[in-house]
C-alpha cells in the first residue's frame, strides 16, 4: 500500500467517534487497495467533513447534498461493516 492509502486508512480508522471508525475504517480497509486516484480524492474529502454530517447521510437521517454526491459515496452507503469491529 502506498504512503497515501496508508494515511488515508490510518485516518479513516481513528475518527474519534466509534461508529465512524469502524464504518470508515472497514470501509477503506476492504476498498482503498482498488481506488483509482479521482476516487481516494473523493475519499480524502469525505474524511475531511465532519463525522456527524457523514453518519446522518449514512444512517438516513439526512439527504446527501448534491456537492457531495459521488461513486464512493454511493459504495460507503451500501457499505456492510461489521458492528463488532
């Protein structure tokens, strides 16, 4: 893996808020190795909002905003973790 998966998955797994830690950490574990550059770029901007806004889009609470629509976000929603880590 190179050095920017490795931070990539290092930030997805370390969140601060347990749920997203394993939601996004399963997640980049299972699918960073495959990402193509456009991907780990949206990615690196879903890790860059706040955990809350991503969690309420992830749970159904809240309706994705248009500017934040994309493939890998369409995958992280889909996304089957395991709640046991």
């Amino acid at each position: 893996m190179d050095d920017r998966r490795r931070k990539l998955l290092f930030r997805a797994q370390r969140r601060g808020f347990r749920e997203m830690d394993l939601i996004m950490g399963q997640f980049a574990n299972a699918n960073l190795a495959g990402m193509e550059p456009a991907e780990l770029d949206e990615f690196e901007r879903l890790l860059q909002t706040p955990d809350w806004e991503v969690y309420a889009w992830i749970i159904g609470n809240k309706s994705v905003p248009p500017n934040y629509a994309g493939p890998v976000l369409d995958q992280l929603l889909s996304f089957k973790y395991d709640p046991r880590g």
